[in-house]
C-alpha cells in the first residue's frame, strides 16, 4: 500500500494544481514531483502547493499544504504554530511561540491570535494545521487535496479539495500579509 501512495500522490498533486489553475495561477515547470511553484495572477502573491508525507507502517497521509513562497511575516526564532479555538464551531486561531523563541516571538503570536479579520479568513478554511516557518512564511495542512493509505484493510483514497476551499486558502494567506502590515 506504501508503494502506490506516491502514485496515488502524484495525481492528487496534479489535480490540486488544476484547481488554483482555475483561479489564474500558473504552475512553473519543472518542480519536484510533490510540489509546484504557483505564480500569482496580478498582484497576488506566488504560492508553494506541497504534498508532504505523514506515517509509516500502518498507515499515513500525503497532506496538502500551501504557503507563501516568500516570508509575509516578521522572523522569528523557532517559528510558529496556531490551532483552532472552539470545540463545535471555530472562534478564531491561537498562535503560539514554539520553544526556545525570543519574547518578540511571543508578541508576534499574540498579535496574530487577536487579528479577528486573519482569525475570520482561518475560520474557512479546513486545516488541519496551521505553521509559521522560522523565516515568517505561513504554511496551511488542508484536509483536503490528500491521499490518505491504510494497511489494514488495505485502502489508498484520496481526498478532493471540496468547493471554495482554494479560494478560501488564498483569501488566508493574503490575509496573512495584511496581518504583517498591522503588525508594523
């Protein structure tokens, strides 16, 4: 089941692809095979669309996540990682400093967490995480555009990105950048 899952990904990465396509982003050629360089329409910024795997024996996933290709965010030492609030319907995202950062990284963090218009812009979206590269790059897990294997019973599905959601991951990380200018 391991063996066909990169397949499995490679055409799951192709069909993501074709959905930001659709919104007049266009795919650099040659990227590596679980990844593809999105150069932004107009004044939109370029994206990264990846294909990372999770798992091992028993089963895993090949998570789609998309970023930024360059940093929107100030730096930080260690990064950041964000969660949900809220246990039936999300109240917003709270950012955290991950261990070892400086004080400037918790105020970073802090600032993001109270961005109500970057926590609305989080709250379409259907992550199942949230990072923030060392380098102020924001990075977005989607549930969706995945393929997820499982050795016992044997299954490798994958999973379509659902309808607005593109549109809805885009909307995130531009608002990510705005978040940036509020910070200043």
């Amino acid at each position: 089941m391991r063996r066909l899952s990169p397949r499995r990904a490679a055409a799951a990465l192709a069909s993501d692809r074709e959905e930001f396509e659709r919104l007049g982003y266009r795919a650099d050629d040659g990227d590596a095979p679980y990844s593809v360089a999105l150069a932004g329409p107009g004044q939109r910024r370029d994206l990264v669309l990846r294909l990372v795997p999770e798992g091992r024996i028993f089963g895993g996933n090949w998570g789609l996540v998309l970023s930024t290709a360059e940093p929107v965010l100030p730096p930080t030492v260690g990064g950041l990682s964000a969660r949900g609030r809220g246990i039936v319907k999300m109240q917003g995202v709270r950012f955290r400093a991950r261990r070892g950062g400086r004080e400037s990284d918790s105020r970073v963090a802090a600032a993001l967490s109270a961005d109500s218009e970057l926590g609305e812009a989080l709250g379409r979206v259907h992550f199942e995480r949230i990072t923030v590269d060392p380098d102020g790059r924001p990075a977005i897990r989607h549930l969706g555009g995945s393929v997820v294997w499982v050795l016992f019973p044997p299954v490798v599905r994958a999973t379509p990105l659902p309808d607005g959601q593109p549109e809805a991951l885009v909307a995130a990380l531009e608002e990510f950048a705005r978040a940036a200018e509020r910070l200043a």
